[in-house]
C-alpha cells in the first residue's frame, strides 16, 4: 500500500498589524521528514516539496485539502512543505 505524510513548518507567530505571519524555516520541515523515516525504518518511494496559497487559513482545510482556494480580494500567501510517498505493509 502506498500511503503519504506531510511535514508543514510550524507557525511561530501570526499574522498582525505590525506584519506577517513567521514560520519555522523549510529546512526544519526536511529535519523531521529524516528524523521520522530513520526512527521509523520507512520504505520510501519518492519526496517531493509541494506549494499551496493559504493552506495556513481556517478554511482552507491545510495540505490534505483536494483543493485550495485563492481569492482575489485578499492577499494570497504561498506555503511549502515536504510530501513523503512511501511503502506501508499492515
């Protein structure tokens, strides 16, 4: 069976007046993709960085969404993160 995990950087602080929302940097995300294959002796069959606009909002459901939505009257914010496909024998 092939299944897949995502590993989202971290919102360290939101989105206010004074500026932007902050997140961990990318490379934290890839640190807990390698730290869970190793500590899990996962088959991995392919990694892959995925963008998607807003993913972070309430309503947009977050990366296991089918599909995502940018408005136009608001400002569309871009997030990436790391997929991992890998084998799952149950």
């Amino acid at each position: 069976m092939i299944r897949f995990r995502d590993f989202v950087p971290t919102m360290l602080e939101r989105a206010s007046l004074d500026g932007p929302a902050r997140y961990e940097p990318f490379s934290q995300a890839v640190e807990m993709m390698n730290n869970w294959v190793s500590a899990n002796d996962i088959d991995v069959v392919t990694v892959e960085t995925v963008v998607l606009p807003n993913m972070h909002r309430p309503q947009a459901g977050g990366p296991d969404t089918a599909s995502l939505e940018a408005v136009p009257q608001y400002a569309t914010t871009w997030h990436q993160f790391v997929r991992v496909w890998y084998r799952w024998d149950e």
